[in-house]
C-alpha cells in the first residue's frame, strides 16, 4: 500500500522556515524568539532546544542557505565541462535557489558577511567553486591568467550585487532571467583579450 502523503518536514526546518519568513518581512533584530516559535506552532522549549540563543539560529538559517548552494557549486566545478558552462550553471543554481525560497536567501544576504567569515573553512562557497574553474580554464588557455582568487570574487560580486538588487527593488523576481547577462559579463571579464 503506498502512502501519498507528502514528507514530513522537521521541526528544525520548520523554525527555520518560519525565522527566515519573519525576519524578511520585519527585520531580523525587530524579529523576537517567541514571534518565530508562534510562527512555527512549536513551543517557546521546543526553539529553545534547537536554538538556545537567536544568534544561533540566524547562524543555522544562513548556513542552511548557503551550505546547499557552496556544495552544489562545488560539484559543478569537479566536472569537466567547458569552463564558461560551469560558471552559467553556478549562477543558475544560486538565481534558482533564491528564486525557490527568497525569505531564506533574504535574510542570508543580510547577514551572510558577519557568519561567512567565521564559518567559511566549514563549508565550499560559490567563491571556491568559481575559483577553481577559472584556474581550469586558464590551464587550458581560455581563460586570462590573472589571480584566480581576485577573478572569482569579482565574478562572484556581480552575482552578489544583482540578486542584492532585489533587496533594494532595483529588481524584481524572477533572479534565473537574469542568468545569461550575468554569465555574459563573466566572459567578458575572463575572455583572454586579443593583442
């Protein structure tokens, strides 16, 4: 007999859920614990099991955003395609994924910076995943041979600074039709420049 019910989702990602939603609309500091516990219909006891401190729930919420994408766009990096693809694909994944739960990626880009440089050795970014494709294309000559490193953050900012246009209403959703401009202009930064 096969049930259709769909799975069951975790308290844990419940909370999360439910912190990411209400810390979009009002803010994260003028979001309390009790608001976020009434909103995921647990118990003030049950936050405070998994979360004994609102700061390590926003850390957990901006790590269950940004663990999934670094370790998505690192598998996109380990392949062997044309260089110029992978990087297309690892703005397409990161668009997507903000498009899927902006709350989530909301708040993450709020934050990101003051928990990204405590936890950045725990986790693969998208940095990371950048960096190593451009340090392939440049062993196979399609790509210039300046810093990896300083490419992949800069590639990595016009990303950054796009889906943060949302967040400012310069934009608005969806984030994935603006893949292939943002893909464009990596080229353009990238493409080894004809003498």
């Amino acid at each position: 007999m096969s049930s259709s019910r769909a799975p069951k989702v975790s308290r844990f990602d419940t909370i999360i859920a439910a912190a990411a939603t209400l810390c979009a609309q009002k803010g994260i500091a003028e979001t309390s614990l009790r608001e976020i516990a009434t909103e995921a219909k647990v118990s003030n006891g049950t936050l405070h099991y998994y979360f004994p401190s609102k700061d390590e729930l926003i850390e957990k919420l901006i790590l269950s955003a940004v663990e999934p994408l670094g370790r998505r766009a690192a598998e996109i990096a380990q392949s062997e395609e044309d260089p110029f693809d992978q990087l297309r694909q690892i703005v397409d994944l990161s668009f997507g994924l903000f498009d899927d739960d902006w709350d989530l990626y909301y708040v993450a880009l709020q934050l990101g910076d003051r928990v990204h440089v405590r936890l950045a050795e725990r986790f693969p970014t998208a940095t990371n995943a950048m960096q190593q494709v451009i340090e392939r294309g440049q062993q196979l000559g399609v790509m210039r041979n300046d810093d990896p490193l300083l490419l992949a953050i800069e590639c990595h900012g016009v990303m950054m600074r796009v889906a943060r246009a949302l967040t400012f209403g310069e934009l608005t959703p969806p984030l994935r039709r603006f893949v292939e401009p943002v893909s464009e202009t990596y080229r353009r930064i990238l493409q080894i420049s004809s003498p």
